[in-house]
C-alpha cells in the first residue's frame, strides 16, 4: 500500500509479498515512538514469534526527530536520529520476526493535531489491509501526550471501520503510567514470561534510547517483573512476567466517548480506595 508521508517505510523482515505479509497478519499493534511496540507489547510479539498461526505487525506512528539523546548520541541531529530510530526499529521487527513493521514518519505535533484526517485515514486502510484479530495500542490514562493522542488516533480510525470489520478486541497497553491501579476483574493480564533473552534484545536494539540516556531495558522488565509479584497478596507467584492491559473494545463498539470511559474505570479505583480506607478504619482515636 502506498504511504502518506515521503520518509515512510514498510518493512517486512522475511521478505514476502507486502499484501500477504499484511494479510497474514493477526496481532497489530499501533504506537507513538520506535520502541513502544517492543516495551509494551512484548506478549503477542513472543507468541506469534513461536506459533506458525500466528503473526505480529506493528506500526510506529512517529518520525523520531525528539528523541532524547546522550552518551554517543548526543550530538545526532533530529535528521539523523529520525534515520538511526528507524533502524532500529527494522532490527527489533527482524529479531521479533515481525509480519511487517510500518514506519509512517509523522512529527509529533502532527499526530496531536486535533482531528488529523490524513493520519487517522492512513490508520484506518492499514487496519483494514491487515485485518488483525486483536489490536494494541497506548492506553488513555497514559502520561505521555503523544501516547494518548496516538491512542484518540486509533480510536478514531477504528470507529470509521464497519463493525463487521473491525478487530475482534482491542487492548491498551500500559507505558508511560503503568496500570496496575485497575481493580482486578478490569486488568488483561498479559504473560510476559517466555524468552527473557528476546525480550531484552528487542529493547536493547533501540541503543540510542538505552545508551543514550534512558535505562527503558531495566525499567520495562522491572515493572514487568513487579505486575507478577505484587498481582496478589495472599498467593504464591503464578507468573515470571506480566503486562497490564485494559480491553476497550466496548469504548469502539459502543461508541462511548474516550474520556468517560476511562473515567468510569478511574471512578471505580476511587471508590475501592474509599471502601477499604472505611471498612479498617474503625473508631478514631482521640485527640488530647
């Protein structure tokens, strides 16, 4: 398919024919930045990385001009960061054995320019080409502008598909915020266990962020490691490894607005909080 911005790219790492690399697709993931695909979506990238029935696409909607940068990569101008970041990324698509791996080079401010219908249209036909089972992407309680404008994006691009088209479920995934705060019965727990080796290479390809100033290989899989851990208080560990996510596959299907739809899931904390504060509290003490 052709793409919008000049600087895009579609890689697809085995070399097959672009509409049966899009085609075969069955997990898609879309995110802001090269490297969010590999720090939040590393359960379907293992699982279909070792299943024949299965396949990973991901889509990174940036261009990566501002990046942060340090160490070696202090002195990249935005020109040659936007080309190192994309190389990067074509390394994590080929050690994940991605189906494909879109580049689309949008700046940033043009992704958070409200109601960006070149973007949102460009969304919508990669969605559609590849017709994915399940699709990821940031979540709206997110912390990182660009990563919940990427997310109002996708919701958009979703809501222009016919329902009979559209993924079966779509999953945000936790980043810049993690999501451990849902109540229970609300988390996607999502194992990410399997292969720690390629878990951390596929982080550890994006060396410009990692050496250049931002330890994302010891923070994602620590945070990882702490959703096994802290999952539960009164039971042995179940999992090595685990992402949070929440399924708004509702949020598309209903036509809900995003805002009060995070916002019920932020209410539903709250008043969890306020119960188990008023069930222990008992009698307060007195004051002399």
């Amino acid at each position: 398919m052709v793409l919008c911005n000049a600087d895009a790219r579609l890689f697809i790492p085995d070399g097959a024919d672009p509409a049966i690399a899009l085609a075969r697709t069955t997990d898609l993931c879309i995110t802001a930045h090269h490297d969010d695909i590999e720090i939040n979506a590393y359960a379907p990238i293992i699982e279909c990385r070792s299943r024949e029935d299965r396949w990973f696409t991901g889509v990174t909607v940036t261009d990566g001009a501002g990046s942060p940068r340090g160490g070696l990569y202090e002195w990249c101008t935005d020109e040659e960061m936007k080309r190192l970041r994309m190389e990067e990324q074509k390394q994590a698509a080929a050690i994940g054995r991605y189906s494909a791996q879109f580049m689309l080079s949008y700046s940033v401010p043009e992704v958070k320019a409200s109601g960006n219908a070149a973007l949102v249209n460009e969304l919508e036909r990669i969605i559609l080409n590849c017709s994915p089972q399940s699709l990821f992407t940031h979540n709206l309680a997110d912390a990182h502008d660009t990563h919940v404008a990427t997310a109002l994006n996708v919701i958009r691009a979703l809501k222009q598909i016919p329902a009979g088209k559209r993924p079966g479920r779509v999953i945000a995934l936790e980043c810049w915020r993690s999501l451990d705060w849902l109540c229970d019965e609300d988390k996607v727990l999502l194992d990410t266990g399997a292969s720690p080796n390629i878990s951390a290479a596929l982080i550890g390809v994006h060396d410009s962020q990692v050496s250049g100033g931002k330890r994302y290989d010891l923070a994602a899989l620590g945070r990882r490691r702490a959703n096994a851990t802290f999952l539960c208080s009164h039971e042995v560990d179940k999992h090595d490894s685990l992402s949070i996510g929440l399924d708004i596959t509702e949020l598309i299907e209903a036509d809900q607005d995003p805002a009060e739809f995070i916002g019920r899931h932020i209410d539903k904390f709250k008043a969890d909080v306020t119960a188990r504060i008023a069930k222990h509290r008992g009698v307060e003490p007195r004051r002399f």
